[in-house]
C-alpha cells in the first residue's frame, strides 16, 4: 500500500492510496473504509445513484452476517481469535449505525450481488484493522477476503443478508399496518350508527352504517397483515454456508452448524433454519416471489380503500360529499379553496410502484439460471422500497387522514330516506309489490321512498323511523 495525492486539481487535491485487484492498481481515497473492489464498482454501476445506505436495515444485516461468520469460525478453529474479535468488533460498530456513508455502491449492481458482498467485506476490514493499530489498506495484517470473508461466498451471504433485512422491513411495515387498522377501527366506532347507502357498481344498493364501511376496511387489513406473517416465515430459512452454489466447498465442516446458530442469537429470529437443500436454497427464490406477491395484494387493498375514500369526499358540494378529509394543503395555484385528497392520493401513488416492483422482481425470479440468480439486486432493491413506502404510506395515512375523517351525518340519513334503494330494506315489510310500485313511483316522480310509503299508508313515519334507527344499531365487522 502506498498514500500519494490526486492529480485532481490543486485545489481538490485528496491523499489517496493504491490498492490492486485482479484488474490492477486503482487510487481509492485514503480516507476511505472501502478498498479497490468497491472503487471498481462505483465505476462500473452508475446506474440508480441509490446507493446501499439508503436502506440501514440492510446495511446492518450485512454486518450482522459478517459477525456470525466472524464467531462461527473463530469458535472452530478457522480464523485467529485476534482478527475475528476485530471484525466482530467493527461489524457490531457498522450494526449500530457506524460508517454506513461507506457503503456506495449502487442498489443495481452487475455480479448477483459480488459488489456489495465486498463493499462490506472491505469497510469491516479496514475498521478492524484500525481497531488492530494499522492503517486502512494494510491488508497483510487482515484482509478482507481472507479473514472477512472466510468461509463464505456473496452467494450465500448476500441473499441471507437480504432474509434478515427483509424480516426487519417486514416487521415495520406490520407495525404500520397495525396503526391503520386501529385508525380504521376507531372511525368503524365513532361512525357505527352513521346511516348510509350501500352502493354496487356505483348505484345505490341498500343501506348500511359508515362503521360498518370503517370496519371493512380494518377487516380487509387484518387479512393483509396475516398473509404478511406467512410470507416472513418462508425468509427465516437460509442457505448461509452453502458458500458459491451450495455444496459447503471451502468452508470447514463445522461452520454452517455455528454460523446458523450464531446468526439466530444475534438477530434473535429464534425460527431461522438452515436450508434443507443448500443447493436449491441458493437459486430458488421462490420465498422472495411469494413475499411481493403479499405485498402487491397490501397496495391493491390500500389503493382500493383510498379510492373509495376519494369517492366518498368528493365535492364538497358536487360530488358524494359523505366524509369530510382533514384539509392538509392549499389544492390549487388558481382555484381558491380548493382542498384536494392528497394523502390517499400519495398512497394510490406508492401502491402503483408496488404493484410494478411486483412484475420486476417476477421478471428477475425467472430469469435466474442453473445455480444462482443473478437478478437478486434488483429484487432486493424492488423489496425494500416496496417495504419501506408501504409503511410509510400506511403511517401517513393513519395519522393525516383517517384519524380527522368527519361525516356529514345528515346528509347521509336524508340521501337513505330518499334513496329507491330503500325499498329493499323495506320490502319484508310491507311486501314485494308494493315495494316494487313504490320503486317505480319513486323512480317516475322523483319522491323520497319514505315519503310514498308513508303517503300510500304502508308505514308511518315513526315506523320507517324505528326501521332506519334498527339499521344503524346493527353490529359491524370487528377485527
């Protein structure tokens, strides 16, 4: 290794030291905790400009491999206890939250995930080797590839990293979810004796409560968030110590046993297995499938809800005008007043890229060939953002907009009053004829259904009364 200064500029001038790979010698800035192979990557994959720190999760599960990995062979026997305890050291630094800036390589990357296995390979060694009392880049002392790597391949760390990332994103996104379902079943409470027209296929259909329309929407929820802990728990298998394709080659006979275990006590995941077959472990990606497949079903339930609720606020005085959203922002440059639904609004916005990311990672999925898939980056990327907007679209949803929901009560109980829909929930009442004149009365004359029942003597008006209070008293959904 050796510093010398950029021939930059002058006045930019940076002390950089050489360092070589396959390839050659490369200048990397001194100062840097990554080396050359992360330095070559950053050339080669300019691609997103999102680098691999944007997601802290998954910067954390790589170190948290990296220091399984560490213990499993120092407790062997494979690795000099002194290295291993300076890169479990510098690994446990990097996992609470220490020299992410120093991971830069793009998201998208060529090489199945190569580059990022290095780029953490590299700063964990280099900060190691501070913790020794060397300098960065004085690789004879530790080296990134020998000691940091030891026993591993990115084929078997980079997916096991991305399960174990997954898993924290998942559980955030639950957490979220989980605050929107209490929003909507709090709204479910407040509105439970809210009398409405039901509707289907945008016409009115019989009536029911706001609460009960609330509580299909925290009901629909529960179902998601199900559907999501079923796929978490296919991420808790992992192939770690299948090394390149799955055959264990060159890791010792005892470090998949320790790594495994050593994995499960750091990320406290006390149901995270070895893979049965590491050899199908390590080109199947079929768990990465199933868990996108939940989360595109999560955004079409959402953006769904948020339509309605569109629907249902418009106007406010030509359109449904049922709810009121809590106003967030002035709506236009040359309308004044005009408030818009921006937060289901960003929410339909997040569900559409989810719903993309969905068809990417499907498309990555089947292209993978013989024993590893190449594509894993992008389905890494396309999951964590899917995890990571979804949560925040939920959250956001929860706290500016269905928490301040008003209904336009009277609006609502005058609009079943005056419905034709009516007559269905009368019908059993006063019987399927005079529910069908009253119907077609109603439809010809543009009269209320309560207002001909009552006039013709079928009912009278405290007995239509009693009818819609019964209606508005019956239970809703609760999950």
């Amino acid at each position: 290794m050796s510093i010398a200064t950029s021939e930059i500029a002058p006045e930019s001038a940076v002390e950089v030291r050489s360092e070589h790979d396959l390839l050659g010698y490369l200048d990397v800035p001194a100062q840097s905790y990554y080396g050359v192979h992360t330095a070559r990557a950053v050339e080669n994959f300019p691609i997103s400009g999102i680098q691999l720190a944007i997601y802290p999760l998954f910067i954390g599960a790589l170190a948290t491999v990296k220091q399984a990995a560490a213990t499993a062979n120092r407790d062997i026997g494979a690795l000099d206890p002194v290295k291993a305890n300076a890169i479990i050291a510098a690994a446990q630094e990097i996992r609470q939250g220490a020299l992410h800036d120093q991971f830069v390589v793009d998201m998208i990357q060529g090489g199945a995930g190569t580059s990022t296995n290095m780029n953490a390979n590299e700063v964990i060694a280099n900060r190691a080797l501070e913790l020794l009392g060397h300098a960065r880049g004085e690789y004879q002392h530790l080296h990134p590839l020998q000691d940091v790597n030891l026993g591993q391949s990115t084929n078997d760390v980079y997916p096991t990293a991305i399960n174990i990332a997954l898993d924290a994103y998942v559980v955030k996104l639950d957490a979220a979810l989980g605050r929107l379902h209490a929003a909507y079943l709090r709204k479910a409470d407040e509105f439970a004796d809210v009398l409405k027209m039901g509707r289907t296929q945008l016409q009115d259909a019989v009536p029911m409560t706001l609460g009960q329309e609330f509580g299909a929407f925290a009901s629909t929820l529960a179902e998601d968030r199900q559907r999501l802990q079923e796929a978490r728990a296919l991420l808790h298998e992992v192939n770690l110590g299948g090394t390149a394709i799955g055959t264990e080659l060159n890791a010792h006979p005892e470090y998949r046993r320790h790594v495994v275990a050593e994995l499960r006590r750091l990320t406290g995941i006390q149901t995270l297995v070895s893979a049965t077959d590491l050899v199908e472990a390590t080109s199947d990606v079929g768990h990465f499938v199933q868990l996108s497949g939940v989360l595109k079903r999560v955004a079409v339930k959402l953006s769904k809800t948020c339509n309605d609720l569109r629907l249902l606020s418009s106007g406010p005085r030509a359109g449904f005008g049922e709810i009121n959203l809590p106003a967030r922002q002035a709506g236009s440059s040359i309308m004044p007043g005009k408030v818009n639904p921006v937060i289901p609004e960003v929410v339909n916005q997040v569900a559409f890229e989810v719903i993309g990311n969905d068809v990417t990672v499907t498309l990555a999925a089947e292209g993978g060939q013989l024993q590893l898939n190449a594509f894993e980056p992008i389905i890494a990327h396309s999951l964590f953002a899917g995890l990571d907007h979804l949560a925040a679209a939920a959250t956001v949803l929860a706290d500016k907009c269905i928490d301040g929901i008003t209904a336009n009560r009277e609006l609502l109980r005058d609009r079943v009053a005056n419905s034709i829909g009516l007559v269905t929930a009368l019908s059993p009442v006063i019987g399927y004829e005079n529910a069908t004149d009253v119907a077609q009365d109603a439809l010809v004359s543009g009269r209320g259904v309560a207002e001909i029942v009552e006039q013709r003597g079928l009912l009278s008006a405290e007995r239509i009364a009693a009818i819609l209070d019964a209606m508005a008293a019956a239970p809703g959904p609760r999950a």
